[in-house]
C-alpha cells in the first residue's frame, strides 16, 4: 500500500518569511489544481525506502518559486495500473532530476532517483562532464574529427556499461552515437560505416522503445537520418553547416 501524505497548503500559503505575493498565489493555485487528480503523493524519503518498481512517467508539474522551498511533482503509473505522485519538497536536487525524466517513458524506481544522486560524487560528475565534452566535440568539429569523437563516446559509453556503471541511459545514448556515425559515414563516402552504423541504431533505438513499453519497429535509412536531423538540430552542428556551406558555393 502506497504510503499517502497531503501537501500541507497551509505551510504553502503562509511561509514564515513573508506573504504570498500575487504570483505566488497564482503558482500554489496552479498546485492545487493539480492535485485534483486525487493521486496518492510519496515524499523523497519514503520512495527511497520502497521496494523497486517499474512506472511510467505521465507528467511532471514543477513550481520552482513557492517561497516556502521549490516543489515538483513527478505522476507516475506503475505495472498494477496504480497511478501516484512523487512529492519533491524543498529539494532541488529531486527537481533537477525530474528534469531529466521523459514523459511516457518506464523508468525503475527508486533505483533510477538514488543512481542520481550518487552523481553527486566525483566519478559521477566526471562521466557526465565527459557526456557533455563528447555531445561539444560532435558539434563542434569538422566531419573527419566529429567522427573520431563519436568513435571515442561509443568506447567509452560501452565500457563503463561493461563496469555497471549507474546512471546514464545507455540505450538512447549508444542509438543517437550510432545513428550520428551512420549520417557522417554517408556524408564522409564511408559505406562500411555508414551500413554498421545503421544496423547498431536501429539496434538501440528499438531497445529504447523496449524500455518504454511501445513495440519495436523496422526503422529505413530515412527515418533514422530524420531523428538524428531533428535531435542535432537542438544545437548549431559544425559538420552540417560546413556542408551546407558547400552546397551553396
């Protein structure tokens, strides 16, 4: 049995500090409008000590300016069909982890919040400070050295998956590796590349929609140049501008 707590709205609305301002009235409105869903809500403490479970992220409301403390509540479904809330009060650490959760998609918990907060310690920020360098010299790069960097991601991302290490989505991570080895073997004229590279995304990229409980799919040539366009496109791609710098010449 899921172990309910309510949000203490009075504690809410009237912090010690100071009155609610107008804003803030509107942002605790926005809160109780969201828990008229009538879902259970579990604090940090008691997920922590559940045994594990496997749910389905449905939404994530977050209220970063309660002047009480930042709040973010994480709804989920689990495989019973029980839906509940995952209450994190006066917590940024919950509410930046929360961020980094996808909507629709089936994580373990507690497993998946506790891996987070062990990134807290020093291998953990190194990983993720490497996670970010490789994402930079991908974009950042001509096409011959963006393709060493991913070729240098892809040893690394499979070797710390060999040593458990916690904590990174290896699947999407090696599916968007692989599917940005596939476009750059086609643009670079590396045919051998570009047909392994497009066997091991499909490969992942299947892998992830495992994982989110959504059948697997025959994924063309096409579609997996599109996915790796739109998820390059969240930034500026060196290689991608210099080709189409070429095609304008």
């Amino acid at each position: 049995m899921i172990g309910a707590v309510k949000v203490d709205t009075k504690r809410i609305d009237k912090p010690k500090s100071a009155r609610l301002g107008t804003a803030a009235l509107f942002l605790v409105a926005g809160l109780l409008a969201s828990c008229r869903e009538r879902v259970p809500l579990i604090t940090i403490q008691q997920l922590e000590q559940r045994q594990p479970f496997n749910a389905v992220v449905l939404k994530v409301d977050d209220f970063p300016d309660v002047p009480s403390g930042p709040l973010v509540i994480v709804y989920v479904q689990d495989g019973r069909g029980d839906k509940f809330g995952l209450l994190g009060e006066g917590n940024n650490d919950f509410r930046k982890f929360a961020k980094t959760l996808f909507v629709k998609r089936s994580y373990e918990f507690p497993k998946m919040w506790l891996d987070y907060k062990s990134q807290t310690t020093k291998t953990g920020r190194e990983i993720f400070q490497r996670l970010a360098a490789a994402d930079k010299a991908y974009r950042t790069n001509d096409a011959l050295n963006a393709k060493l960097a991913l070729i240098n991601h892809r040893a690394d991302l499979q070797k710390w998956r060999a040593a458990n290490v916690t904590g990174i989505d290896y699947d999407f991570c090696l599916a968007t590796t692989f599917g940005r080895l596939f476009v750059l073997g086609e643009y670079l004229k590396d045919q051998e590349l570009a047909a392994a590279a497009y066997q091991q995304s499909t490969q992942y990229f299947n892998a992830v929609r495992k994982a989110t409980r959504q059948p697997t799919r025959e994924y063309s040539t096409e579609s997996i140049r599109d996915l790796i366009a739109r998820w390059d496109a969240t930034d500026h791609v060196e290689w991608r501008a210099e080709a189409a710098r070429k095609i304008a010449q």
